[in-house]
C-alpha cells in the first residue's frame, strides 16, 4: 500500500470553484531551479485542458507563483490559496486530508520508477554486491519530504535525507 501511494502521481490542489478561478489568475507552482523540470509536464497538460474548457468556463491565466516552495509550505499555501492553486504531486496523508485531491496518474506510474545513480570510484564496492540486503545496507539520498523516502525506510534501506532535491 505505501509503495502504491508513493508511486501514484495525483493532481491535488484547493479549486472551491473552477468558474470564480477562470476569471482569475491561476498559480502553480515554481520549479525550483532552472534545470528542474519535473513539472513542466504537468503544467503543459493543465495549461491545455483549461485552453481547451476556455470556452464553456472562461478565460484564465495560468502562472507560476514565483516561489520556490518545499512540499510544507506548498501544502501550507494550498490550503490558503492565495500562492498556490492547483499542483502536480505524489501523495501524502496530510495532503489527502486537508486538500481536494484528485487522483488522475497523469504520468502513467513513471515518477514511481526509481534509478540508484553512483559515483565511479564506487563501481567496484558495487560489484562485489550478491543481495538485496546488501544492496540496502548502501547509503542513499533522498529529500526529507519526499514520499520516496518514506518507502525506501520501510523497506530497510540506510537513508541520508536531504533538504534539497
């Protein structure tokens, strides 16, 4: 169940009302860097449902807010929806509970696919691995809020949470 929840992508965001939003300015989140692109996707297939609605609910804009926010403070600025209107993001119990979720996998599963990437000078230590259990006695990165975090503790791996993705 918790590999389920974290490898589902969900569109969650706080809409009291597509119509009162059409008239408006709608924000979505920033990246948080000029190279993270793990939204455009996203933002690119909303952009284009709302082009294609236009006509029946109203014009929009679509905009990022601007701000480069962790998963707190979006959820924070979800829930106010003053910042933050509407977001692409995998699942977490807070987010179930406090916002208007909709469970649409727009990426098809493939956030849930996960690649261990490595050093060169760690190619032999690698090498010489023969099990699972092994292999999650290795260090690994993740983001302190990431759901993929969560799943890897779960399965015993040895976790070293980072603040930044």
């Amino acid at each position: 169940m918790m590999l389920k929840l974290a490898t589902t992508f969900l569109l969650i965001g706080l809409i009291l009302s597509y119509k009162a939003l059409a008239a408006d300015t709608i924000f979505i989140n920033h990246p948080l860097s000029a190279q993270d692109k793990r939204y455009e996707y996203p933002h690119r297939l909303l952009d284009r449902v709302l082009s294609i609605t236009s006509e029946e609910f109203g014009e929009y804009k679509l905009n990022t807010n601007g701000l480069s926010m962790n998963r707190t403070r979006a959820l924070t600025s979800l829930v106010e929806g003053k910042n933050l209107h509407v977001m692409a993001e995998a699942p977490k119990p807070e987010w179930n509970e406090k916002l208007l979720v909709i469970r649409i996998p727009i990426r098809k599963g493939i956030q849930g696919f996960r690649l261990f990437l490595t050093k060169k000078e760690h190619k032999e230590l690698l090498s010489k691995i023969n099990t699972f259990e092994e292999f999650r006695l290795i260090p690994t990165g993740s983001g302190e809020q990431w759901s993929t975090t969560a799943v890897l503790e779960h399965s015993g791996f040895n976790v070293i949470k980072g603040i930044d993705y």
